[in-house]
C-alpha cells in the first residue's frame, strides 16, 4: 500500500469513513464529485491498481455488492436505470491508482454521456 493512497486509508479508518455498506473485502463510499446524485464508489479495502490485480476469489463478493447497491438505487427512486464504470490505467481515465467501480445512477433526461 502506497503512504499516500487515500481509499487505503479510508479502508484502515485513518480518515473518517463515511461507508454506505462495507463487506469482507470491500466497502461503498459516496463518490466526491458525483456525476448524478447517488453515484457511489465500491473500493476494495485492501490495495489493488486495476480490475486484473483483484484476486478472482473475490468475484463473487463483489458481484454480490454490485447487484445489491443497484438494487438500492433502484428502490430509493435515485435512477431508473445505473451505469456500472471502472477505469483500469491512466489511458483509460484512470486518474487514482486504486482499484475502485462507479455506480451511478441514471434517468432518461440526465444528460450524461457515458461511453457505449
């Protein structure tokens, strides 16, 4: 773990959590510049740069965590609909270097432009 990553110390409750969820492996944090209310970050607790460093037997945990906070923006009435967005290296849009998955909440006139 890097001194200076911030999800890291979040994850070691260094800095004040301010958790929506938390499992095993992972915890859900709002987004600190959301694009749509309700976009949240799912961020594993311990560190990974990409989607290809999270161990594979951690797929069921946090496909798990992803349906159930989609299942909750739905419910809340956040969006009618969720993008699920990671960024794996900088090329990508990777600007911080811990693995992390937005979900963001959709509505048929929000204006977002999402890649498809």
């Amino acid at each position: 773990m890097p001194d200076n990553c911030i999800f890291c110390k979040v994850a070691k409750k260094e800095i004040p959590p301010k958790h929506i969820e938390e499992t095993n492996n992972f915890f859900v944090i709002p987004d600190k510049f959301p694009k749509a209310e309700g976009h949240i970050l799912i961020i594993p607790k311990k560190h990974y740069v990409t989607i290809l460093d999270i161990p594979n037997t951690l797929s069921q945990e946090l496909m798990e965590l992803i349906k159930k906070m989609s299942n909750k923006i739905l419910e809340k009435k956040q969006g009618d609909g969720f993008n699920i967005l990671m960024n794996n290296l900088p090329p990508a849009g990777q600007s911080f270097p811990h693995a992390h998955i937005h979900l963001i909440p959709r509505k048929d006139s929000d204006g977002l432009r999402i890649i498809s």
